[in-house]
C-alpha cells in the first residue's frame, strides 16, 4: 500500500515518475486521504478533487524556489504528502502533527497559515512585489476556487493584478463549481459559461481586467494539467488558468453530495457514516427552528448568509422552503452586512448568520453600514466560544473584543435556551438597534427567561448574596453557577450570582448596588479579556475599594487546543477561582 | 442671484422647469458650491462634476418614493440643493445645518450616512430586497465612482447583484476618471476601453457579471442624462448605466488639478490659494521626509497606499521619484494589508500607509494575513485622534481599541518627533512583528527618544515621582505633562509620568513597582475607553488597593464636534482632574 507515496520525500522525488507512475501516486494519494478523513475528519472534497493538479504543480514548479500559495488552504492536503509530512496521512501515530492548513512552522513550503477565504491572490501578489524589487526570477503560483472568487479580497486583488502587476504571476482559478454550499454570484455563472464555451465565452472577466487567460477543462487529468502547467511556467506576466476539476473526485459520495462531504468527521469509508453522535437538542438547531417559523408567520423577516447557511442547520431543502427569504449571498461578508443594513433600513426585518471567525472581516461594515446608521440589523454568530474550533485561523474567541467596543451594537450573550430565543425575537422583532447575538457554545440548557431586553445594559441578579459577586457572562453562565455553589460548599456563604445578558455595556446602578455587601467582583467570560467584558467591569471599580478579578482567555492565537486543559492553564476552575477568591477576601 | 435655485424646495420644483431652467439651475448649483466651499471648503471635484447628473436624477425620477443611494456620498451636495436644503449653500448663516454627507436626520431624500467608499450598491441592494419582499414597485439607484468601484463592497455586491437580483435596480457607474488620486486597477483600465469604444468594448465586465450595461458619455449634459435616465426608470431587471462625466466641471482649477480639488480647505476664488497656514513641520511632513530618504537607502523598502498617497505627503512627483518602491492599489484596503504581508514574508520591509478610519476595513486581513502570520508588515494610520477628522464616518477615535487587542500586533503610540521617527524606522527594520504605529494628532514636538523597541510593553518613566501615576498615551502624552506641572504646582507633589509608548500591552513589571509609592494611577488616550488602553491598566491593578482612573473618549459616535468643548465635556481638563485627584486620595 502507498508504493509509490511511500517514495516521496520531497517534490524531487516527484519528478522522477513516469506517466503512470504519477497516476498511481494519485491512487495512493486517495487512500492517504480516506486513511486520515475516515479516522479524524477533516476537509474532504476539496482535497480529493485538487490531487491531480497537486501532484502536476510539483512535477512542473520546483517548490519552494517557486511559491505556491492555496486559498483557504483547505485543499493542500496532498501538498503536505508531497512535501515531506505524508506520514501525517499514511501513519496514524502521526495524524496531530499536520495542521489542516498550510502552515510555514511544518515545512518550507507552506507560505502562510491560512484558514479565511479569498486572500491566495493578494498574499501571493505581496510575494510577487518583493520578488521583482529583488530581482528574482522564480514562479509565483496562487491558487483560488470559484466559491473564494467572489469574495471582495480576492476581486480587490484581480482587479489589481489586471493592471499594476507587469512580471510572472499565475493564477489557478479551481473551478469546482461548489463553494461550501452551491455557489452564488455573477462570477460562478459566468464560470459556467466559460466551461461550456472551453474559456471562448464572450465578455471574459479576467481579460476585462487585464489579465491573460487560458482555460483547461481536464483538471483532473496528471498530463493535461501538466502540460497547460508547463505552458504558463516562466510566464513574464499575470495570467488565469482556470481549471475545471471535480469536487470530491474519486470518493463516490463526496462527488454526489458535495456539500455534505465538503468537510467530515471520521465516518465509515463504505456506508458514509459519521462516526459521531450530535445531542439531540442544540442551539444550532433551535436556531433552526426559529428561522423556519418565523419565516412563515412574518413576511417582512429575511435570513442572509455569507455561504454559510449550514452553521443555521439551513439545509437544500429548508432553503428551498424558505424561498425568497433565503439569501445566500456567496461568500461576501462584507456585501451581506451592508445589504442587511438596507433591508432593515426599508423596513425588513434581516437575520444574518455566519461563524463569528468569518464576521470578522466585517468590522467596518457593522461601524458605518449598519451601526452609525442605527438599523435594526441582527447578526447571529455560530462558534463563537473556546470550545467551537480550535484550529488557530478559525477561533471564536474574539468577538466580545472586536465588536463589543462598536457604538451603538448591542451585543446579547445568552445563557439558556429560553433567553437565546427570546433574544433572538426580541431582536428581529425591535426597530431600534443594531444587534449581534452570541449563540452559546456550550450544551443546551433550559430556564426561564425575559423576553424583553429594550432596557439596554440591564444586567440580571439570579441569586442575591454577598461578599462576592459572580458576573458570568453567556455560555460562562453555567461556570458561574457551578462556582457560586462551589463557594457556598467550601467557604459557607452564599455569593451573588449575575447574568449580565448583555457584553456591549455596563449596568452601572447594579454594579453600584453591589458596593454595600460585596468585596470581590468575578467576571466569566468566554473570550479574550483584552478589550473584553471584565476588563469594563474592573475599569468601572477603578476608584473604589472593590477589588475585580476577570477570567477568561489570553489575548493570544491558540492552535489545536484541548479547550478543558486550556482552561486548566488559565486558572479557571473551580478550586483556582475559589483559592484565588480566599487570598482576596 | 441663484433665481433658479431659490424656486426649488423639493424635487417636485425640479420637474416643473423647462430645459433652459435647468440648465441656469445647473449654473445656480455651482455657484451655490462656490459660495458653499470658498468659505468653509468640503469636497470639491466630486459635486462640481456631478451637477447635471442629479438634476436628471431628481427631474425623472422621484424621490424619496424612488430611493437613491450615492457611494462615499461625498458628491451629495447638489442633491441636498435640490432637496430642501439649498440654504446650506446659499446662506451662509445655514452652513453648519448640513454634513459633507448624506444624512438621514436631514431628510427624507437621504437614506444613509455614508463616509467609507464602495457601500452604494450594497447599501441600495437591501433596499431592493426589501422592496421585493413588500411587493413595493419603486426604482432603486446607486450612485458609484469609478475609484469606489475598486473596493471588495463595491465588487462582492457587483458579483451578488448580477446573478441575484432579478428586479429593478440601476447602478449608476459615474465614470470621471479619478479616485482622489489617479485611478489604479484594472477597472480603471477598463473604464478608459469602455469610453473609447463607446460602450462597446469586448469583454465587458458588467456583462460578464451578468448586469444589463448602457453607456452614456454626456454625463454633464442635463438633456442626454434626462434621456438615459428616463431610458432605465422603471426596469425590470438590474443595470449598469456607465455615464462618463467631468470631475471639477465648471470650475476651471479643479477640472485641470482633479487631485488638489477633490477636497479644499476655504479658498479664493480667482487664485485658487487656500486661506489656511499649515505648520511648518508636521507629523505627515516628516513621514514624506523618512519615505523618500529610506527608499533612496534601501531597495527593500516599499511604500504600499490604497489610494490614500496624500496622507503621507505623496505627492504625484514624489511618487514618480519612488517607482517601483510606491504601490497605489486603488481603493483596495483588504488586498493592500495581505499584499504587505506576502511582500514581508519574502523578505521586503513593507509600510502601508492609510487613515485610521479607512484600516477599519481590515480587521480581519491584520488578523489572519497579517498577525496569524506574524509577518513584519508596518501600518502608519494618519488621523488617529479625536482632533483629526470629526465627521461621524471619519473619526479617527477607534483605532486602540479595535485593533490593539489583536494577538501579534505591537501597537506603537510616539509622544515626540524623535520617537516618531525613530519608532518608524525601528519598525521597517526589525523583522519579529506586525506593528501599527499611530501618528500623532498634535502639534510637532521635540524630546530625546530611544531607537530600539525589540523590548515589547516597555514603558518609560520620564519623570519619577510618587502619590499619583500619569499614564499618557501616544499625542495625549504632553496634556500628561502639563497635568503633572500642575499637581506640582497645586497639590505640591511631583507625580510620576510614564510614556506608556506601546498601546498594545502592558510593562507588569514596572505597573507592580507602582504599587510601592502610588495611590493612584491616571491613564490618559486619545481614542474610545472601551476595549482601550486604560481598561487594560484598571483591570491589572484589580486585586490590588492601586485606585485607578481612566481619561477618555466615550464609545460614542461623535458628529462634527468641537475637540477642546468635547475634552471639557469629558472632564479631561487639568482642573477636573486634579479635582478629582483630591476626592481620590
């Protein structure tokens, strides 16, 4: 098994392969993969459907003299088999050493840590600039898919590379025909229609911006791809290969369903099942549930989605329910953001949802688009705890620092699941502010909650105590309680025990309150503390003789963490907090 | 005089004149402009140019059941003229009544408040959203410029409205050839193929997208543009109308210098001579100096501005002089950071030079492209304080806070010329981190500064004291001087100042050695509180008896203030804080 894998060790060894050879070397590529995805998951289609143009990029470019720089970096996969770290795929004992990105601290030739889409063209663009002030000479190779295509990083940066780039630049647009769902936008049908064409299709986007084109449609075929390969080697300007390739190639399943098969837990190779078992209630899909209700009582309510209708539980079949209260707008973030603000402008009333790490790219747009303009937009944002993912491109541990401090946006951490859907309605269902809702991370829990938050900043007291006032912010919530009965057990007294509900703002008339019989002010919260929640709280006590003491996480990018250990590290635990709270008290 | 425009109270009143009318109307608004920006100066280029264009606007369509959304919306003043605001312009008592930009608190006619570029066609796009799903019947139009069409907003929403939309919707495409500066991009090059062929060039991208496309090259004339307009009412489906129009017209010193005219300052009329007196030395005249001697000196350096040169005094002639060590990458934000980065990581010593408001946009590219990576790219922000820019879209109060919590980022606040400049090139030449450098808002100022920062979050005690500890930040740095002369002098005690130098972290070590002869220790920032630098210092000395009290902004969106009334209002006065030290201690 793995014959020919087993031999290589570094591209080299991929260019001493013969015609067949190369084909088998694709073979024992799939079988590294299903060994790896069928026994930890991780991205699937994009990988099975690049392992052609992969191992043709090796044979034609001499890495890591020429650049490679892969969007999302999702697909590189058969990169790292190449390039010395098979064994992450071939040898089980050997599965955590391998991120599931390029990664520069792996191997020389990874160039960047990439997990965000749509920023191959202008990183590698960065590379071609610095070559040419040098005077170097190699190939600069950037690879995009079609669903990354559309998003404003990468349109910024054709449109640059059109015209401001004058030396070697090859662009691979891998055109899949699938983002994570289908694809949307003018790009991916006029994609279609330069397939259907073989790239003659009249009115060529990439030659309107001044780019040079060529068009393969075999992308999954070692010679073809290596002789269109050789053909744009050396080029002394930017061109667009586009290449068609076939998502999930060679792993039935994952070519019928791409969506599905897009990324996978470890599953059974035969039957396609997932070896995991989800609860059977989460906030995922309740989130679900709300949606679909609300779009049948209320004509006016819309769900946007930047690409990412899975993280709503939005199947085909729910969207296609939903109709035309369903938008995907491909992946846009900051196009989805703005819209939102127009249709609550005009009276409608937009739910968008998306993961917190991909939000980010919108801060601008929550500022002036939506914020500054006070429209009643409703951002909800899935993974946005420590305990989502964890790989170090994908962290949703940085929302209450980024977006907290924006005027105007009320920020709603929930604490159960009543609260978490009342929020949500109340939200949807308010004309008056902009609003951004953690959905919580942790599992469901159930109590009874308010269903009307217009008291902006109000913070809720669920258990009157003393001496030490709990604050435990959204999915911290449950941490909080568990440390106020923790404390009632080992130090006798009861602690006061605070839902704060909201993360934007302070309640300063309970905060004041808590001075007559209170010493020590905790706060919970699942974040950084930089720029966070406990940070405003402390600040507020700063003149008085109240001590604060705020938990949560380092400002820091942690990767592929064990979020209970981490935890550990960081103090926050029952018998830290508790020790900690007998040598302040 | 303006015997046309004083007629005019609404768009109603347009619609009655004859073709003569409108065109002394035309007149009527530029002298109206005249009066308007001689004396108090505001955007210039953009609304002389875009006269006729809005007369036909409001003549064939009709707001605000029609809904107009105008990019940057720097060019709204003739819209405001024609929409019950015209004696804004006439009358010079009326001048503060209106913003430089569109406003909802204004009128009816205006939808948004927009200041950032690119958001027209998103903004607009919702509307059309919700127009659809309400079953309403009206036109939707965005107004965009040919600079603005280079941003990721402007081109996800571009892609998103070809596929997506099947309704009305007309996207006016106001081709004057210019961004601030010259036009940079594909687009661009485009645009100019589209001219000269009359609309007719091969590829178009519009098309390409899946958008209708017309062309309409005499956008100054009232009667072509009446025509093309009333060609497009009522549409079914989206379009691109492309007019081609003269940035400046009718004011002979813009139309030949678009770049100098785009924005003025109060002016003579006859001369063109602004009556304003710059300093002598400013913090953007020294940057101009550093750039121009460190790209003499080094072939590695490279200057990397989206579309912003002026900021750091780049004007055309000195860029000619930097050539290949200058990139202008249109109004790109997100593709200019991750460019940076992939010119540091090959090696290059990149700065990317912007106002603090425009970074906003690239959150997440300093984040994943940038800090992931930990690529030494350099980001200077001019108007990074509350006395720069005091337009509620512009301010330049959010910068510490939205980005100094990012893990990686060394955020560098200069208190003095030297350490400015020393800082700067500290930056450029080491290669361990990002860094972001705010520049100072204050008047230039001269004091012996380090050279080397390679010890992060090391801050300076420039003068040692006791009782009370001054943290002043960055261009707050001198009111922190001036405080402690004045505690000196009133309460007869020397404070100890502390020129914090890093906004990004903290000195523990020197913060725990306060603890022995302070009481209190006062941070002061030029910037928002939540999420700041204070926050960071209260929250340190939490578990401790330091009583600490920050000095800042509010999180607020401020319009159109006066800074020495704001810094009253928010007790950040010598008065008031010595006030308040004596109820502290």
């Amino acid at each position: 098994m793995y014959d020919i894998l087993q031999t290589i060790n570094s591209p080299a060894d991929v260019k001493k392969l013969n015609a067949a050879q190369l084909n088998t070397l694709a073979a024992d590529i799939r079988d590294a993969l299903f060994n790896r995805l069928t026994k930890i998951g991780g991205h699937c289609g994009p990988n099975f459907g690049i392992v052609e143009t992969t191992i043709a990029l090796h044979y034609v470019f001499d890495s890591p003299r020429d650049k490679f720089v892969f969007d999302v970096s999702h697909q590189s996969y058969p990169h790292k088999m190449l390039t010395g770290r098979k064994a992450g795929y071939i040898d089980d004992t050997h599965f955590k050493e391998d991120s599931g990105y390029t990664n520069p601290e792996e191997s020389e030739h990874d160039l960047f840590n990439i997990g965000h889409t749509s920023t191959s063209i202008s990183l590698a663009s960065g590379l071609v600039k610095a070559r040419d002030l040098k005077g170097q000479k190699h190939n600069v190779i950037a690879l995009i898919g079609d669903g990354s295509l559309t998003g404003g990083e990468a349109l910024e940066a054709l449109d640059f590379a059109g015209s401001e780039i004058k030396s070697n630049f090859i662009i691979i647009v891998n055109d899949n025909q699938q983002a994570i769902a289908e694809c949307h936008g003018g790009i991916c049908e006029h994609l279609n229609e330069l397939r259907a064409t073989k790239g003659k299709a009249q009115n060529n986007i990439f030659k309107s911006l001044g780019l040079d084109y060529i068009y393969e449609e075999n992308g999954n075929d070692i010679q073809a791809m290596i002789k269109v390969l050789q053909k744009v080697k050396d080029i002394d300007h930017p061109i667009v290969l586009h290449i068609n390739t076939q998502k999930g190639k060679g792993f039935e399943l994952a070519e019928k369903n791409r969506e599905a098969w897009h990324w996978c837990m470890p599953f059974d190779k035969t039957t396609g099942k997932w070896n995991v078992t989800f609860p059977t209630e989460s906030y995922t899909g309740l989130t679900t549930q709300y949606i679909m209700q609300k779009a049948k009582q209320d004509k006016d309510f819309v769900v946007i989605t930047p690409a990412m209708p899975m993280t709503a539980g939005l199947t085909p079949d729910l969207r296609e329910q939903l109709g035309a209260q369903y938008v995907d707008t491909g992946i846009t973030e900051e196009h989805a953001v703005a819209m939102a603000s127009g249709i609550a402008k005009a009276g409608g009333k937009p739910l968008l949802v998306t993961n917190s790490t991909f939000i980010q790219r919108t801060y601008d747009q929550i500022s002036q688009d939506v914020c500054i303009n006070g429209n009643p937009v409703t951002i909800l944002l899935n993974f946005a705890s420590f305990e989502g993912l964890t790989d170090v491109t994908h962290l949703g541990i940085f929302a209450i620092s980024a977006f907290s401090n924006i005027p105007n946006l009320v920020m709603l951490a929930p604490t159960s699941k009543e609260e978490y859907l009342n929020m949500l309605n109340w939200s949807v269902e308010q004309k008056e502010h902009p609003v951004m809702i953690l959905m919580p991370g942790n599992a469901v829990t159930s109590r009874a909650a308010d269903k009307n938050f217009d008291a902006l900043n109000t913070f809720k007291i669920e258990q009157q105590g003393k001496k030490v006032a709990i604050l435990a912010l959204g999915d911290f919530y449950q941490r909080g309680e568990e440390l106020a009965t923790q404390i009632k057990n080992e130090l006798d007294f009861n602690p006061t025990l605070i839902n704060p509900r909201f993360a934007s703002g302070l309640d300063q008339k309970l905060l004041k309150e808590l001075q007559q019989n209170h010493q020590l002010v905790i706060t919970l919260e699942d974040g950084i503390l930089d720029g966070g929640f406990g940070q405003k709280v402390a600040s507020f006590y700063g003149t008085t003789n109240m001590k604060t003491k705020t938990y949560g996480l380092n400002k820091e990018f942690y990767d592929r963490y064990n979020p209970q250990e981490l935890l550990r590290q960081l103090g926050i635990t029952n018998e830290q907090i508790i020790a900690d709270i007998k040598n302040l008290l």
